[in-house]
C-alpha cells in the first residue's frame, strides 16, 4: 500500500487533539524561536510521543509551516467574522477599526503573535513562500472586501496606489518596532507602540506635511 503522507495523517486526528498538537507547538515556536525550539518540548506538552509528532509532519520546517498556515487561517477568520467595519466609508476610520479587532484577537492569544512576529525577524526560512500558493488568493479576497464600499473620491490617490503605500508603511512600521521592542514583550507594548506610530501616519493622511498658511 502507498504511504500516506504525514500532513493527512495529522488531519486524520480528531479536532481536539490537533488543537493541542498545534496549541503546544505554537507556545513552543512562539517562546523559543524556530531555531531554538526544541520538538522533544513540544511532543511532551501534546501529550504524544516524538516519533509520534515526526509521524504527522516529515520535518521542523513542514511543522512550522503548518503552524503558521494556523494561525493566519484563526486569524484571518476572526476578522472577517467582525465585518461591522464594512459599514465605514471612510478609509482611514475603517482601518482603525481593523487594527482595533486585530488588538483584540491577538490580547487574547499571544503566542500567536510572537510566532508571526518571529518569522519577519528570521526572514531566511522563507516560511511565507512555502505558503504563497495558498495565501495569495485567500489575501487578495480579504483585500478586496476589506477596501469594498470604501469611498476614495475624496482622495488623490487611487485605490491601487493607497494599497502599495500602506503595504510600504505597514512592513516599515512592523520592522521599526520588532527592532525596538526586541523579544522580550507584552501586547500592552505592541499596542502602545503601534499607536504612537499609527497616531503620526493617520495625522499626516489627514493634514499633509505642510504648515497650513494663516489666511
């Protein structure tokens, strides 16, 4: 008989047991780093054996993987779920909305967080290429939701160049403040850093750079 392969037998277990499986691999990722993570740790905390999580995923890196196509999926999910934001015409009000909910979803499980925090920070395992098939049209669908009914008339920018420039601030905003928050964080951290970064962008969005001249 053909083997089966390792990510359809761990799809085989019960929901309950891949929750733990995946609940203890995450805690794992998210205080050791996928280079300091030990499996043996993880294996102990699901309550199986080593073999037995080598059994489900061929490798750390496959494991990995599927421990970040989790995470995006419960929290992609939650916000989608939350589409009272829809209702926003305003562009800007309607991204503080978002960010609002993601604060909320991420307070509430941390580790999730930190693990996709790690992942910008050791860039070189090239996780989200491994991803990139499944998640580029599952982006591209949030993406034209989230911007659906948004009024850009008001402004000088299309809807196609108010995208690359928030994806410009976002990954630079995201990069400023890994480096200077480090590893060690809370969420009242990321949120007061977010916040003070977001403050300035929305400020600038809305009045310019310019003095306004005394008429």
């Amino acid at each position: 008989m053909p083997k089966i392969q390792e990510k359809h037998l761990f799809k085989r277990l019960s929901p309950d047991k891949q929750e733990r499986i995946m609940h203890a691999c995450i805690d794992e990722f998210a205080k050791a780093g996928y280079t300091n993570a030990s499996t043996n740790k993880m294996a102990k905390a699901a309550g199986i054996s080593k073999g037995s999580l080598f059994k489900y995923f061929s490798s750390k890196k496959e494991l990995y993987v599927e421990v970040i196509d989790h995470i995006l999926e419960d929290f992609f999910g939650y916000v989608q779920s939350k589409d009272y934001y829809l209702e926003e015409k305003d562009i800007l009000e309607r991204l503080k909305l978002v960010t609002k909910e993601t604060y909320s979803f991420f307070r509430k499980k941390t580790s999730l967080f930190k693990v996709l925090m790690r992942v910008k920070t050791e860039g070189g395992m090239n996780v989200m290429e491994h991803l990139k098939e499944r998640w580029e049209p599952k982006v591209a669908f949030f993406y034209g939701r989230f911007f659906s009914g948004v009024d850009f008339s008001k402004l000088a920018l299309s809807q196609e160049e108010f995208i690359r420039l928030w994806n410009w601030i976002d990954y630079a905003i995201d990069s400023e403040v890994l480096s200077d928050l480090g590893g060690e964080f809370t969420m009242d951290d990321i949120e007061a850093a977010y916040e003070n970064r977001l403050g300035l962008i929305y400020r600038v969005f809305k009045d310019g750079i310019y003095k306004k001249e005394k008429k």
